[in-house]
C-alpha cells in the first residue's frame, strides 16, 4: 500500500479553497463591521457568528445531499464547484459595498480624528487627550443643535466614552500617562469613532444592508460544499492511508491560512482601520477560482471512487457489517466520559474562539501594534512545528496529559496577555506563539478521544457530536463575550481574562475524563503527526 501523494495534493486543493477564505473572512469582516459600519462588540459578534449557525444545520444537509448525488463528474464535486464559484464572486462583490462605505467614512471627521489619535508620542500626555475631549464635546453638541443626532444618542455619548475618559485623566493626575490608562483611553476612543461611523451607517442603511446580504450569500455558498470538500479524500483513499492523506490535506488547509495572512501583511491591510480591503476581496477571489480550475483538471472524481474500489478488493479490506453504538448502548462510565470530553470541547472552543474573532480588533485598538496579521502568523507557524514533537509526546504520555498540558499552557497565555499593554506590545508575538503550540497539543488529541469511543461506521455520528459542541461554542462566544465587552465590563480589556477562565474551566472537565485514551500506543511517522482536524 502506497499513498498517492500526486492525487492526495490535487484533492486537498478543495480543503484550500475553504481554508484561504475562512482565514481571510475572520481576518477583515470584523474590522469593517466594527470601524467601518460602527457596529459594537456585541453586533458584530452575531454576524461573526453566522458562518457557524448556518454551519451547523447546512454541514450535514449537504453532507448528506452529497451521498445521495449520483451526478456525471461525481459526488461531491458538483458541490464544490458550485460553492466556490458562488462564493469567490460573492466575495469579491463585498469589495464594492466596502468601497462605498470607506468613501462615506472619508467625506466625515472620523479619518481626521483617527489620524490626529494615532500620534504615538502626543498620545502619552494627558494634555493631549484634555484636547481631543474638548474636540469630542464640540462635535457631539454641533450635532445635537443641528438635530443630526438625539439628546438619547448625546446622554450616551456622556456616560460612555466622555464619562470614562474624564474619569481617567482625572485618576491620573499627572501629564504623562500610565499605560495602563492609555489601555483604557484606546478602548474608550475606539468606541467613540465606531458611534460615528454607525452614525453615518445608520443614516444610509442601504449599503451595509446590501454588504451583510451578499456576505450572507458567500457564507451560505461555503456551507454547501465543506461536507462533500472533506468527505472526498475517504471516498478515494482507502482506509489505512487516509491518516497520511489527512495530513497532506491538512497541511495545505495550514498553508492557505498564512498564505492569508501574508497576503494581508504584504497589502498592507493589517494595520490602519480605514483602509480600502479591495485588493484582499478580489485576489482571495481570484485564488479561490484558479485553484478551483487547477482542481477540475487534475481530480476525475468517478474514476478515483473506481480505483479505490479496486484497492479495497486487492487488499480484502471490503468492510463487513458492524454493530452500529451510539452513546445509549455506551457503557455508563464511557458515557460519563464522551459527556466531559465534549464538555470540554465547548470550552476551550468558548475562550479560543473569542480571541479568534476579536483579535484583529483588539490588537491594533488596544495594544496599537502596527500588524494584527503577525502574532496569528506566529501562532500559525508555531502550531504546524509543534505538530510533530506533540504527537510523539501523545503516544507516550496519552492523549489526556497531553491536553491537559496543552490547556495549562493557553491559560497562562490569554492570562498573561491580559496584561500586556501598549509598552509590551511585543510580547503578544511571544504569548501567541505559545499559544500556537498549546492549541496544537489540545486539537492533535481531542477529535481523536471523541471517535476512541466509536465503533466502525459510527464514527460520522461521533464526529458529529464533536463538530456540534464546536460549532456550538463558535455561535456564542463571539456575541457573549461582545455582551461583556459592551454592557458588563464596557471595555475590551476583559476578552483576554474571559477567554482564559473558560480555557482554564475545561481543566475541570477533562481531569475527570477516564476514557478516549487510546488501548494501544501506535508508532506513527512525522507526517502522521499532521493528522489533526484544523478547524
């Protein structure tokens, strides 16, 4: 038996549309909702969330609609063609809406002010800030005589972003500024520009409105073709190369995430919050399309299901009928387990994915660094490295202690980066690169603990269980930690310590977990050590 690794790659191309596009998506929508549109943390949460909703009920729709296809060019193929092309010409029409509403954002004071807040030196005197806030005052009150704005909108304005600024300065009593309270005054100024550009948003809705529909229709189109994308490398490999196959595919999913990132840091994107992101839209749209043309050429899906047949007979592995287990015939103790390991799913997914979502706003915003693109590169990288050395780790010490390392370590990471400030910027690449190597040890070894507890052709069942409690902590943690952010702490500085109280909860759940290690400690070769689901 022997991997085609020719084949292998044509296939994962499909896993590489999907990556490039998801990397790019969490990436630029959240800073066009939040600067551009000047939706709060707890809005652009919910559309952050969206892909997930649709995700959760449209996986295994279309899943499932692909095992029934029996279409000329194959199951899934049609799929992925159609998903693609919907999706990177969807994509790229958000380039137009995004245009329109940074034109808006030109013609108003919003970039002047913007530009004046982005004095690094100016910005560490308390003078400075005296002079912004008396800027503030005038503008809001221009607006409320010229009856551009509410008394409702202005009494806001004064308890929120006026309020708590004057506040710190008054706190401080001195003229060069602490960075803890710069922390603070970044945040609470962040706000004030995102109620204007809501402001304008709200005037004309139209555009964003339009921009959330065709976003809608991206999202939609990626969710029809995920499923059948990652269930052709099984229907082509046969069973006991699908390990190494996963690898080659995973890897190249990791591939297109930096591609990604670097595309963004070469562009220029990752920094300033008023910046065109037309380019980014177009080019991922163009990659998505090539490679999708690269695709078709290269994967004749009907004969590569013939000659995997052929290959299941030549080496008898033609699967027999299996007594199907679900979790009402698992044993009480095993049940108890697959509870707690899935519990912990929803956790660390509950802190990690808050950080994911919320990163590139809050990196630049708070913390001013000049890239948001580089610590998530860091951790990318770190992650693929770890790869390795943590899967041999795995077969030696279990699957369990080496999560349980792996959450010990996140949770000193997002609790130390809660304390990082403008000062130590540059410490975020350290922690994220941390960070890289702690989530690797805890994604090598989690799907794996699921599925231990499965038996056969129950596997999809199990790993739907997973992908649930996943995707199910995907939907909420961008809107609760919003919630948090807007209306309980009313800052961005508590998205660090929430992410680390969650990741450190699923400690909890796991340290009870006594089953999912595996029986047996299998040798596995470096590229096996790849075979990890990335999502």
């Amino acid at each position: 038996m022997k991997l085609d690794y020719k084949k292998t790659f044509y296939i994962g191309l499909a896993f590489f549309i999907i990556t490039i596009f998801w990397q790019t998506y969490d990436n630029i929508i959240a800073k066009i909702m939040i600067d551009k549109f000047g939706l709060n943390q707890t809005a652009s949460g919910v559309v952050m969330a969206l892909d997930n909703i649709l995700a959760l009920f449209m996986l295994p729709l279309f899943g499932a609609l692909s095992d029934k296809s029996n279409h000329k060019r194959g199951r899934r193929t049609p799929f992925v063609i159609v998903g693609t092309v919907v999706a990177a010409f969807a994509f790229m029409g958000l380039s137009y809406m995004d245009n329109v509403q940074t034109a808006r954002i030109e013609q108003t004071e919003i970039i002047g002010l913007y530009d004046a807040y982005k004095d690094d030196d100016m910005r560490k005197n308390e003078s400075f800030w005296d002079g912004l806030l008396t800027d503030m005052e005038a503008e809001r009150s221009l607006k409320l005589a010229d009856g551009d704005i509410t008394q409702k909108a202005y009494d806001k304005y004064r308890e929120t972003s006026y309020a708590n600024i004057s506040k710190v300065l008054d706190d401080n009593q001195g003229t060069e500024l602490s960075v803890g309270n710069l922390a603070y005054l970044n945040d609470y100024y962040q706000t004030y520009l995102s109620t204007l550009a809501w402001e304008e948003t709200a005037q004309s809705p139209f555009n964003f409105i339009v921009f959330v529909s065709v976003l809608l229709i991206a999202l939609i189109a990626m969710s029809t073709f995920r499923s059948p994308a990652v269930s052709l490398m099984p229907d082509v490999t046969i069973k006991p190369l699908r390990s190494k196959a996963n690898a080659i595919i995973n890897l190249m999913g990791a591939a297109a995430g930096t591609t990604a990132l670097i595309l963004l840091k070469v562009l220029k994107l990752d920094g300033r919050s008023y910046v065109h992101y037309t380019l980014a839209f177009i080019i991922v749209g163009v990659i998505m399309l090539t490679v999708l043309v690269i695709f078709l050429w290269k994967v004749k899906e009907p004969k590569l299901v013939l000659d995997k047949e052929a290959e299941d007979v030549k080496f008898n592995l033609v699967e027999s009928e299996e007594e199907v287990q679900n979790m009402n015939t698992l044993p009480r103790d095993k049940k108890i387990s697959l509870i707690l390991i899935l519990a912990s799913v929803f956790l660390w997914f509950m802190g990690y994915n808050a950080i994911i979502s919320k990163v590139s706003d809050y990196v630049p915003h708070i913390l001013q660094l000049p890239s948001f693109t580089l610590p998530l590169l860091v951790a990318n990288v770190t992650a693929i490295i770890a790869f390795i050395p943590i899967g041999i780790l795995s077969t030696k010490i279990g699957r369990k202690k080496a999560i349980l390392i792996g959450i010990v370590l996140l949770t000193i990471c997002f609790g130390s980066a809660s304390f990082v400030n403008e000062s130590t910027g540059w410490v975020m690449y350290i922690i994220f690169g941390l960070t890289g190597i702690a989530w690797a040890s805890i994604n090598v070894n989690s799907y794996p603990m699921v599925v231990e507890l499965a038996k056969g052709s129950n596997v999809g069942k199990y790993t739907g269980y997973y992908y649930a409690f996943s995707m199910a902590a995907q939907i909420l943690t961008p809107i609760l930690s919003g919630v948090f952010m807007d209306y309980v702490f009313k800052t961005r500085l508590i998205l660090f310590p929430y992410a680390a109280i969650f990741v450190a909860a699923s400690f909890i759940t796991m340290f009870f977990t006594k089953h999912g290690d595996s029986d047996y400690h299998e040798k596995k070769g470096l590229l096996e050590s790849f075979d990890v689901d990335m999502d």
